[in-house]
C-alpha cells in the first residue's frame, strides 16, 4: 500500500487505476548521458558528455508547461554590435591609415615640388596645389566625422526605444506571464492520471480533462 493515498477518479469513481502525473511522466521519460569520442585540432583524444531525453507518447503528452523565458536585455545585443565594429575597425583601421599613409607624402610631395613653379595669377603655386588636394581631403574627413556622429546618435536613440520596450516587456513578463506559468505548473504538480479512462482530473476540482486540452486547461484560471 502506498503511503499516499489516492483520489478517486472523477470517471469511474475509483483509485486502483489513478497515477499521479508527475510521477507517471518521470516513469515515461527517461534521461541518460552519450559521450562521444573526437580528435581536437591539436591530436587529443577529447570525450564531450550530452544529456538526451526521451519520452513516451505518454510521457510527451504529459510534460510540465514549458517556462517562459524572459525578454533579452538590448544591451546584449548591443555590445555584441559593438564588438564586431570593433573587429571590423581593428581590419580596416590599418588598411585606412596604410592608404593615407601612402596618399599624404604624394601630396606633400606635389605641394613641394609646387614651391619652385611660378606664381599663378599673383597667388603661390603651393597654395593653389594645398587647396586642390587639401580641401577634399579635409571635406572627405569632415564628412566621415559627420557619418559617425550622425550614426552614433542613430543608434543611442535605437537603444533608447529599444531599452523602453524591454522594460515594459520585463513588467509584462514579471507580473503576467511568469505568474501565469508558475500558476500552470503547480497546477500539472496536482494532476491525476486514470489509466482506465485515459483522461486526467485535479482532485477537488471534479472535473475531467482530456489529455489533448492539458496545457489550455492547465493557464485557464480556476
Ligand atoms: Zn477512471
């Protein structure tokens, strides 16, 4: 005789066919470790454990309602973001500063040279070449500058929506949705299982439920 006793089912009115739920669906799943053998890039012998579950139909009709995972912080996916610029700056950054390290000795070359040339219309010759390669240079830096500022505030007002919608998803989350799991899964630790008439009950509820209906009856509130 087991210790607990067992309700009676709803159905047949009796208890010899009557299992709880949560130790039914341990008995139809079952969990082992695989290991498995490998050669790592360096010649060892590595072993990697994975834990794999299995269930029964049964066992599979029956499992817990699955717990709601929470909204993801932005800041997450930000400095993600943030780490590949960094990347991609660590790549191009050199590639840049090579190109303009091998763009500013040929102009200052050119405004050298320029120095020994006649004057052009009373202005200097150097300041004719300095204002014709000088100026888009500095106009294209400006420029880049700009981009930047302009994709920086871009992107800090993106957080800033971002981080309101996370924190209103979190309330969300935190007062509705988890509760209503927790709710749900204590409410599937009190379920009974009667193997004659294949359908569950929660004892005091007196109400029978289909196994196919266990999740929707489990978050529909008593
Ligand atoms: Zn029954």
């Amino acid at each position: 005789m087991p210790a607990y006793e067992l309700p009676t089912c709803p159905t047949c009115k009796q208890t010899d066919q009557v299992q709880k739920v949560t130790t039914l669906f341990a008995s139809n799943t079952k969990e082992w470790k695989e290991t498995s053998t490998g050669i790592d890039s360096w010649g060892n012998t590595v072993t990697t454990e994975h834990l794999r579950t299995a269930h029964t139909a049964l066992g599979l009709k029956l499992k817990p309602p699955n717990e709601p995972a929470g909204p993801t912080h932005p800041g997450l996916w930000y400095g993600i973001g943030g780490l590949v610029m960094i990347f991609l700056c660590s790549i191009l950054c050199p590639v840049a500063l090579a190109l303009a390290g091998a763009i500013a000795p040929l102009i200052g070359g050119l405004i050298g040279a320029s120095t020994l040339l006649p004057d052009l219309a009373g202005i200097p010759a150097w300041l004719v070449t300095s204002l014709t390669f000088g100026l888009p240079t500095l106009c294209f830096g400006v420029a880049v500058l700009a981009l930047f500022l302009w994709l920086g505030s871009k992107v800090r007002n993106r957080f800033g929506k971002d981080l309101k919608s996370y924190r209103e998803n979190k309330l969300v989350f935190e007062q509705d949705e988890f509760p209503r799991w927790q709710r749900a899964k204590a409410r599937w630790e009190q379920l009974h299982y009667c193997l004659r008439d294949e359908s569950l009950f929660i004892p005091g509820e007196n109400k029978i439920i289909s196994i196919d209906e266990m999740e929707t009856q489990l978050y529909k509130p008593v």
